[in-house]
C-alpha cells in the first residue's frame, strides 16, 4: 500500500477571463493516479471550509477512497494560479493562510500505517514553520509505527521560498530523511552545483536510497544499487505538462508497491518507459469542474479507444455467424456447386473471402456459429464493463 501525505489544492487555468478549477497538489495528484492504476493507495491533506474545499473533499473521497480530507474552518483552500503558454506551465499560489500545510501529526493514528509499503510526502508544506514542523514529527511516527519506506519529490516551486539558497538547505536537510526520491534535471542540478548528472547523484545520495529523475523530452533516469538506468521518451508536441511529473512519479511507486525487482535492469527500464507515457486521470482528460455553476465534462479518450475497438467486432460477429447460417441452409437445400451463387447473391466480396476463412478452419459451421456468439456476448460485456468503469465521467 502507497500513502500519500501533502498538499491538495485547486489549480485555476488561467485563459483570458475564464477560470476553470481542477483538483490538484502534487501528493494529491499521486494518489489519483494510483488509484486509477487500482492501486492501494490512502491520501491524507486538508482543505479550508469554502466551495473549493467542498470541491476537493467530494471529489477526493469519490476519486481516491480511502482519503483523509480534513476541513479547517479557520483556512482557507490553497489555490494554484495556472497560466500555460507552448505547452509549459507556470504556477502563481495563493497559500498565506492556506490549509494545504496544516496537517496533524494526531491524525495519521487514522492512516493505516502497518498495511503501507511506502509513505510519500509533498514538499510544499516545507515552505512554512507550520509544514516543516509536521514533516519532520510525520517522519518520526511512520518510522516508529511502520517498516514503510519514505518518498519525497522534490517538486521546487522558486516562487514559494524566500531564495533559492533558502530552498536548497530546506530540501539537503529533507532529502537526508527519504529512501525513494525524484528530482528533475534541474533540481538535481541546482542541489548538487553539478552539471554532470551522475557526479549530482553521488553528491546527493546516500547508498541505501534510489532516486528517479525526469528529463523532459531525453527520457527519465534510474538510480540505485550502484546502477543508472536510462529510458527515452517518445517524440512528441506538448500541449499542457502540468502534472506530468506527478503522472510519472505515480507509476514509479505503484509498481515499487507491486513488488518490482530493482535487480532486473530490462524491468526499470520498462517500467520507466511505461512511467513516462502515464496520463493524469484527474486533469484535463476525466475531470469535471463545477466551481461557479459551471460544469466542463472531460473524458479518458484512452479508454474510449478500447470501447471504439470492441463494438465494431460485436457488430461483425453476428453478421458471420448470420452468413455461416445462411451457407448451411444454402448447402442443404442446393448442395455446394451453388454456394458460389449464393455468395454473389446475398453477401459482398469482403464476405465471400471472410465466410470462406472460416469455413476452411472448421467443417462444423454450426459449432462455429456458436463459438461466435459467445466471442459477441463476451465482447459486448467487456465493451460495457470498461464503458462503465474506466470512461470516467463524473456527474
């Protein structure tokens, strides 16, 4: 089991006069994403008693079950202001007073700490005495409550720290605490004062932990065991990159929570591989907003593409076993020198070479019209179980 600990905040995309609100904060997006792996995943964070608050904690509870979403009436919900242009975004927060860093330390006796493989724990809460203050106290109790290992994405958001000097001694002390880490190229960079990614490494980590660094369009890394392990990316154009991070970072622990073997180079190679071409089911692509009366339905097209796949064979099925049962009432009637009429009578061309196909691999055309059948039956409920399931349109 994966637990999530950290921020949940509304981000607000910014286009012209428009605002649209979608769930999100790091550890929060991690969660979603897990859970939509079906994933064992808990999520704990807490929003202020406002709309958006209500928003978050509806959705949270919906979207990732087992969550501890707590509402504090003296807060209000942290947002992130989210502006995109080509494809990048950039982040703008208004957390002064904000809910997503006031967590107690009391309230993960109501996590089920002895069932977790791995305890994840955002960053951004590390930007106010409040939020350090429970990071490290948090670290204490898993440790002594649990044989969890600890995960911390670096997530550095310059705009939230008084400096950058200030930012790197906060995350060198926090890094010290964690087993599994992700960094970007940047980050990495930036903590270490090197260029050289593998000398970065070795500055910064310690022989017992691993760490994953994404690097944008080259790919993502692995480090650990005394290896590095490189994974490209497919080519592509971007369109919107926020939480991509999150969406990869998400895959990396629910298949360390599945057990994957860190001494099988081609598996991390192909696990980051499958990491970096993970969606964030939250976003845009599932996620409604009624915030201000206005709903915007978003769908998993990824998903739809199976439901597209299957039906036209659903549709196909009967239509062969309609003209094997056509054949067999031909033959009998005429015998088989007709069955060459027949077919240029009642079936097109396309027909004549899929009927003949199979009546070449079976000389029973009525067990395969059942056979058929049931490959229809089969289809139409699996088409309407991922319909229902994984076509997630939240109403």
């Amino acid at each position: 089991m994966v637990i999530s600990i950290g921020e949940i905040l509304v981000d607000l995309f910014i286009d012209g006069e428009n605002k649209t609100a979608f769930p999100g904060g790091a550890p929060f997006n991690l969660a979603a994403n897990i859970a939509h792996f079906d994933g064992d995943i808990s999520f704990y964070g807490a929003v202020g008693n406002d709309k958006y608050g209500k928003f978050l904690k509806d959705f949270a509870l919906k979207n990732v079950p087992l969550s501890l979403i707590e509402t504090l009436n003296d807060r209000h919900t942290s947002e992130a202001i989210v502006t995109l242009e080509n494809g990048e975004r950039s982040f703008r927060f208004n957390r002064d007073d904000g809910a997503d860093y006031i967590l107690s330390t009391s309230s993960l006796s109501k996590l089920d700490l002895t069932r977790a493989a791995i305890v994840h724990l955002g960053s951004l809460m590390l930007s106010y005495k409040e939020g350090v203050d429970f990071f490290y106290e948090a670290i204490k109790y898993i440790k002594k409550h649990s044989k969890a290992r600890i995960s911390f994405d670096i997530n550095y958001r310059d705009d939230i720290f008084p400096s950058e000097e200030a930012a790197k001694g906060v995350f060198l002390k926090a890094l010290g605490c964690a087993d599994i880490i992700k960094f970007t190229e940047e980050e990495l960079r930036l903590l270490s004062g090197e260029d050289d990614l593998a000398k970065a490494i070795k500055t910064l980590l310690k022989p017992n932990q691993i760490a994953f660094v994404t690097l944008g369009k080259e790919g993502s890394l692995f480090f650990g065991n005394n290896k590095c392990i490189h994974t490209d990316t497919e080519p592509l154009v971007p369109v919107d990159t926020t939480g991509a991070g999150d969406a990869f970072y998400s895959f990396i622990l629910y298949s360390l929570d599945r057990g994957i073997d860190l001494d099988n180079d081609i598996l991390i190679k192909e696990t980051l591989k499958k990491a970096l071409e993970s969606f964030l089911p939250l976003k845009k692509s599932t996620a409604i907003s009624k915030i201000n009366n206005k709903t915007t339905k978003r769908y998993d097209f990824s998903y739809a593409s199976y439901i597209i796949l299957a039906l036209p064979l659903t549709i196909a099925t009967p239509l062969l076993s309609k003209a094997l049962a056509r054949y067999d009432l031909v033959v009998r009637k005429y015998g088989e020198k007709n069955y060459e009429d027949f077919l240029g009578r009642f079936s097109t061309s396309g027909a004549n070479a899929s009927v003949k196909m199979m009546m070449v691999m079976s000389n029973d055309s009525s067990s395969l019209i059942v056979v058929l059948s049931v490959i229809s039956i089969v289809l139409l409920c699996v088409s309407t179980l991922i319909l229902a399931k994984k076509l997630r349109i939240d109403k």
